[in-house]
C-alpha cells in the first residue's frame, strides 16, 4: 500500500502548467460585499484505467489448443497490459506477463506489434500440490498443508514435473489499431507441445500512469507473494467472477484538476467560451489541452468588463488531486469582492483527456448567491484536439504526448462518451461560494 501511495503522490510531476493567484492589476477592487470561493478535487478516484474479462467466443468459453480470442484495449505510453489465465489441465497454474505486464510502447512511443509471446511467463498458485500435467488431473486436488507464495514455472515445478515454455503453449500477438487503441490475440498453441491444455477465461488490467509511475504495477498478483483477491479461483477453477469484480471495483475514474481559472465580470456574457462555437483562440485551447490558463488569464485582464481575474494553483502539487487511498483531494480558495450584477466564471482542464475542460455553463453565475454551486458546473470538449481514452491516450499532454488537431465546435461531454462513463459532475468537482 505505501507503494501504491508514492505513486499516487508523483502526480506532482505531472507537466501541468503554473501560474501564481494573480488578480487584474488593472482594475481598482470596488467596495462591496466580500465572498469566497472553493473549488475542491472530490473525485473518488481509481488505480485501473481499463479492464475486464476474456474467453472462447465459440460454443465453450474454454480455449482449447488451435483457438484465439482477443482483448481490445486503449493504452498510452508506459502503460502496460496484464493478464491471467488457467493452464487448464493443471491443479493451480496460470499463465501471466511478467508485472507490470506486457510493453505496449518502445522508448520512441512507437507501439509496438507482432509476437510479444517471450513476456508470457507460467506461474503457480502455490495452493495445490501439484499433479503430472494433462487431461488426468484431477480437480481441485490436494490442497497445500500451508499455501505458498507465487512462484514462476520454468521448466519444472514443485513436484518435479515438467512444462514446454509458456511462450511455446501461448502466442500473444500485439495489433495497433490506431489513435492509442491495440488488439492482443491469444491463441493457444498447446496441441503441438508436450503440455496440451486448454485456457481458462481470464482478466485483463492496465493501470493508470501519472508521473511517470503506474499507479498499481502489480494488478491482479505479485510474485514471491500469496495469491489474492480471487486468482485462486481462476487458477485452480478458471473461474474469473471474483478476482473480476475486484479489478471492476479498481477500476473507474482519475484525473486531477489544473489550476483553476476564476473571472468575475459584469455586462458581458461569458468570456471564455460559448457552446456551438469554435475555440476563440484567446487561451481556453491553452489551458484545455495543456492545464495552462496564462494565456487566456492575460487576455482576460484586457477584456472592458472583467473585473477581477486569478488562477489558483494547490498548495504543494500544483494540480488539484483526486481522492487517494481515502485521502481527500485537493482545494483551493480565493477571497473575492462582488457586487450586485457580478458574474462568476471558472475553468480547469480535465488533467487526462486531450482537450476536456470543466466550466461553469451558460453565461456564468450570480456572484452574490452563497453555496455550493456545482450543479452550475458542466464538462466540454473544446474541440481542438483529437480524443483518445481518458487516461490511456498516446498523444494525451500530461501523458507526454502531443495533442493532434481537430476543428469542432465546443459541445459538453456526452456521458456516457464514446470511452467510458463518468461519474456525475458533482462527484468530480464541488464548487462552494460563502
């Protein structure tokens, strides 16, 4: 767990960019009536990115010697994909890529394809004392007087029985489909060995990367370590439902929140943007693409009717975390001074996406009225950049990548997108006037 909290906490490495509280210098504060805002990080976030189940698309679920099945997944550079599966005809093998799992990426961010089977590697459970391989064993078998930890097979185990190489009973073949999207068949390769055996269903998990770091490196086991969270099941029974509605339950949202953007303003309509029109080209791409908001935060400062212009950074990260291990997420606030007629207008990016941003809707706003605000907060696509799997895209910025181009209109996100389905604005960002 300590490990998993480390990795959490390099988010602040995440190339978001900075820019101090900064009011308009050019506008005299009038008198009126003090208020705060809060703009808080309440996501309930997760370490997993994506995952799920695989099996036999045929009449059986089993994969038997000769068959395939496939598992189709986004990623980005860093990323990597683990997977397990039964050696059927065993008391309690399985066959997994060495953690993290399998590499997606060269160093160059050229996706890598073709047999990536040499990082298929076969494992035991160390529950069951093990049987001589094949269509004899019987299951479950003896159960070991005390469980063991997850030891590799390579070339015999415990019991002094012997395997082919796992890379030799396995062919794992890596597609790129394009935009960040891979394809990796399975097919079992078993019937010309001296090890036949079918392949249980399986699961499949790639972790969310910030930092530089994989937030959780070791998602359905770890080596030298006991078996947990249901594997057990999938490597003794080939049964998936448990260890499967723990990665679900892994799996979900993250992002943190850049600096937040806050303008008061009054007799204009909203100055950042306006739905069903292109990006003004003032800095909202800026600080969409990029979590940076000097830009459009130095026009602002230009703008007849604006008043009072900041952009909060958090205390020590720079970006607003999400909740992590039960921790809360990040906040920031700012003393404001309003007066009858003010509107209120804020912006952050949605840290990993291409070009999403949170915003309030419309046009902004009463600057006077106190509470939480949230449900006047919505989520857009600026549509300047080209859209990839939140979290597991290659030309994501704050994932290393160069943003490709497009030119739409800015619209709110669907929920559920063409991705995933997000959890409600208001469980991602709470914003509080007092």
């Amino acid at each position: 767990m300590n490990k998993l909290k480390s990795s959490w906490f390099a988010l602040a490495a995440i190339p978001f960019f900075l820019l101090a509280c900064d009011d308009n210098d050019d506008n005299t504060m009038e008198s009126g009536m003090p208020s705060t805002i809060t703009v808080e990080n309440v996501l309930d976030s997760k370490p997993l990115v994506e995952s799920g189940t695989f099996k036999n698309n045929g009449a059986s679920p089993v994969i038997m010697p000769g068959e395939s099945t496939t598992i189709q997944f986004s990623a980005a550079k860093g990323q990597a994909l683990s997977f397990a599966t039964m050696y059927g005809w065993s008391n309690d093998l399985f066959f997994a890529p060495e953690n993290p799992g399998i590499k997606l990426y060269q160093d160059n961010g050229t996706p890598i394809e073709g047999d990536v089977s040499s990082q298929i590697k076969l494992w035991d459970n160390g529950t069951r004392i093990n049987q001589t391989p094949g269509a004899t064993v019987m299951h479950p078998g003896t159960a070991e007087t005390t469980a063991k930890n997850i030891t590799e097979v390579s070339g015999t185990d415990a019991q002094g029985n012997t395997y082919a190489a796992a890379s030799s009973l396995m062919k794992a073949s890596l597609h790129y489909d394009g935009n960040s999207m891979f394809t990796l068949t399975i097919t079992n390769t078993s019937g010309t060995t001296s090890n036949p055996t079918p392949f249980s269903p399986g699961v499949w998990a790639i972790s969310y990367i910030a930092g530089g770091n994989l937030l959780n490196p070791n998602p359905l086991y770890e080596k030298g370590k006991p078996s947990m969270n249901g594997l057990t099941k999938i490597a003794e029974a080939g049964d998936t439902m448990d260890l499967g509605n723990y990665i679900k339950g892994q799996t979900g949202i993250f992002t943190p929140l850049s600096p937040i953007l806050v303008v008061v303003y009054n007799g204009i309509d909203n100055p950042l943007y306006k739905t069903g029109e292109a990006d003004r080209g003032k800095g909202l791409k800026e600080l969409a693409q990029k979590g940076d908001a000097s830009v459009l935060a130095a026009y602002l400062k230009q703008v007849q009717g604006v008043k009072q212009v900041y952009v909060l950074p958090a205390a020590g990260s720079t970006v607003l975390l999400p909740k992590i291990a039960g921790q809360s997420g990040g906040k920031v606030s700012q003393q404001l001074n309003v007066q009858a007629g003010d509107k209120i207008a804020i912006a952050t990016m949605y840290g990993f996406s291409n070009d999403w941003f949170f915003a309030t809707k419309g046009n902004g706003i009463d600057a006077t009225q106190k509470g939480d605000i949230s449900t006047s907060i919505a989520l857009y696509d600026n549509g300047t950049a080209l859209n990839q799997f939140p979290g597991a895209g290659i030309t994501q910025f704050n994932l290393a990548g160069t943003p490709l181009t497009e030119s739409k209109p800015i619209q709110e996100v669907p929920n559920p997108n063409a991705f995933t389905t997000l959890p409600a604005i208001s469980n991602m960002i709470k914003v509080t006037l007092q």
